[in-house]
C-alpha cells in the first residue's frame, strides 16, 4: 500500500509498506530498522518478536523520543512487561501495534511535529 504526506519536507515519512517490508521516502527496507523524523536506524539489532530481548527496547529509550511506536510484524502481539520496564523508568510512552498501523500512526504524530518513534519488527 502506498501512503501519502503533503508537508513534512526533509522529515522521514512513511511512503508505503506491504508484506515484509516499509518504505521511507521512497527507500525500500526489508529489515528491522527504527524510523525517527531526523534519522533512521537500520543496525537495530532486534529481528523478531520472539527473540526481542531487553537491550532492544533499552536502546530505543535512548533516542530522545516522547513515544515510541513497536510495530510487532504482520500481527499485534504483546511483549512481556520486563522488555518494556527501561521505557516505563523512563517516561518514555509506549504503544504496540502491527507494523502497518505503526507507519500509519508514525505519519500521523511526525506531521503534529511529536517526537516520536517508530520501532519495527519486519522479520
């Protein structure tokens, strides 16, 4: 599916996604990556919702953002309340939700200017 954004020049958007895959400013990623407005972290080193361990959610509480959006493949699926323990200490808001909604909702608080962050489990 092909996603549209009017505004937000220079900021990273989501412009599409399918099966497997996002696309952020016309960039194809088939790969576990972190897309923030500034910057995108395609060495994230989580692959999977089965083998999420704490330091990959740590990480994402060192990015500065308000919120971070987990998307969590194909399916919703909800991590054990210890990976998720240094983004509460932290203050850092945490919503679950399919990679597809994610890019959906990424694009959404991107454009309100929110610092946020989406975390996606494409493998």
């Amino acid at each position: 599916m092909k996603l549209h954004l009017d505004g937000a020049p220079g900021r990273n958007h989501f412009t599409g996604y399918g099966a497997g895959y996002v696309v952020v400013n016309g960039t194809r990623y088939e790969r576990s990556l972190v897309v923030l407005p500034t910057r995108i972290v395609t060495d994230w080193p989580a692959t999977t919702f089965d083998a999420l361990e704490p330091r990959h959610l740590d990480a994402l509480a060192a990015l500065g953002a308000e919120v971070v959006l987990l998307g969590t493949g194909a399916n919703l699926r909800f991590p054990r309340p210890e990976l998720t323990r240094t983004l509460v200490e932290a203050r850092v808001g945490l919503e679950i939700m399919d990679v597809q909604a994610a890019c959906r909702t990424y694009n959404i608080l991107m454009a309100e200017e929110r610092k946020v962050a989406a975390a996606l489990l494409l493998g």
